[in-house]
C-alpha cells in the first residue's frame, strides 16, 4: 500500500512520521527518481528530531541528509510532540496508520492503517497536518547536515562512555535485564496455554483467507516472537517458549482440524464452514 501511495503523488508528498530508517526513505527517493520526478514533487516530511531519537537510531538522520540532498523540494519539519503516523499523496489519497517509516513499520509488524480515497476526506486530512507543519521548526539542509555531523560525534561519545563502564555494572545491569525479561515471559503465560494461543493465532490468520503451512508458520512467529524464539527452550507456567514452538503450531492445527474449525484440501488450510 505504501509504494502505491507514492506512485500515486504527481505535485507533492506529507508524510508524518515519528521514526524514519534509511531502507523506507531510500524507498521514496528511487520511486521518485524511477518516474523522473524527484525535482518536481514536493516531500514534506514531519517527524520529531530528538536526540535520543538520533542517538539510538529509531530516526536516521543520515537518511533525512540523503533526501534533503535527492529531492529538489524536500521540506523538514520538526515536531516535538509527533506521533502520528499519517501519509499523503496530493488529494487523492490518505493514509492513516500505526507503522512507521521504518522496515518493520512498512512490511514487518503487525500494522493497523485506514485509508481515504474520496477527495474531502483527504483535503480534511491534507489541512490538519498543513497546519500542524506550521507549529513545527523547518530544518534546512545545512542544518540537516549539522545535527547529522553532531550525532555521528554524540554517538561516538556515547560509545566511549559506555565502554568505560566497569565490568561488574554491565554484569549487574544484564543481570537486570534478563529479570525483567522473564517477567514479561511470566505475564505472557498467564491465561492461556502454549496451545491456547497457537490455536486463536491460527484461526485469526485463516480468517483471512486460506493458508499453506509454510505460510503459516512465519506469519505465526512474527505475531508471537517471544514463544517462537528459535535459540532458547523454556517452558513457564506451563507455556511454552523457543525451538520446538513449530510442534505445538503443529498440535493446534492437528486439534483444530479435528474439532472441524479448520480443514486441510490438501495444500491449504481454511476455516471450517
């Protein structure tokens, strides 16, 4: 849907977005530049510049510099407060969405998005986001090229600082870490079994339409990473998490088929009628 948004833009570009990663503006820019219009169309880009953002790379300031330096018309704004994730070609159509402009906000995650198509719905939409673009700090490039130089230095400071940690604190704060880790795990497996889960997964997934098992499977683990973890095996609670989560997507699918909530012609797998 994204790349189809882009295509469909002839004047001009919002695309307002908290986190912006290089593979999704690289995206933009060879769009532009395959249709010959990278010095005509004008990208307004809406995100929020700070530097914890920069510093730990959820916003890719050196993706920004490389549009800036692409697009003839590209516009820069800063907004403290942005955390919409909102994106519109012209007034043909809008998108209004939980992803952002980032790889797995596009094509990995789970994403949720509306979009508009009729004319005053996205003119409404266009107008917001117009206006709000005027509360924000517009960033030149020379100032792109600043805050890209003075992240690339506040990273190495960081990197420095975090290697001079003595040993036993980065043991303790790992330590930590794990902990917290197993209580997300210990809260993940209250409720429902390793079973449970796969089985509402499986069913949520052929919902949508019929499935093979090869299909299923990479769906299923990128909705649940944590029990799908192919380098640990850990079972809390009775819950199951890491290598042999494959087995009990296998068990469910066996259990569901049986019962007749789904069914198997052969290749693939749909919900039973």
């Amino acid at each position: 849907m994204f790349q189809q948004l882009i295509s469909a833009a002839q004047h001009d570009l919002i695309l307002a977005s908290p986190f912006i990663k290089a593979h999704s503006a690289d995206q933009i820019v060879s769009n532009l530049r395959r249709r010959g219009v990278e010095k005509d169309i004008r990208v307004m880009v809406l995100t929020n510049l700070r530097p914890e953002s920069l510093l730990n790379g959820s916003t890719d300031i050196g993706a920004l510099s490389a549009m800036s330096g692409a697009l003839a018309r590209f516009e820069l704004v800063h907004l403290p407060s942005l955390h919409a994730k909102v994106y519109v070609a012209d007034e043909s159509v809008a998108v209004v969405t939980s992803a952002n402009l980032t790889p797995p906000g596009i094509t990995g995650n789970l994403e949720y998005g509306v979009a508009f198509a009729d004319e005053t719905s996205v003119r409404e939409i266009r107008h917001d986001f117009e206006n709000y673009s005027l509360l924000g700090a517009r960033i030149g490039h020379d100032n792109i090229e600043v805050l890209l130089r003075e992240t690339t230095e506040l990273k190495a400071a960081f990197l420095k600082a975090e290697r001079s940690i003595r040993s036993e604190f980065r043991r303790a704060f790992q330590k930590k870490l794990e902990a917290a880790n197993l209580q997300l795990l210990r809260r993940r497996a209250e409720g429902k079994t390793t079973h449970a889960i796969f089985s509402d997964t499986i069913l949520f997934l052929l919902a949508r339409g019929p499935l093979r098992t090869i299909d299923l499977n990479p769906l299923i683990q990128q909705i649940h990473p944590d029990l799908c973890d192919d380098t640990i095996d850990r079972v809390i609670g009775g819950v199951h998490f890491g290598k042999r989560w494959k087995h009990y997507v296998r068990n469910a699918q066996a259990s569901l088929k049986r019962t007749g909530r789904i069914h198997l012609d052969g290749e693939y797998w749909h919900l039973g009628s």
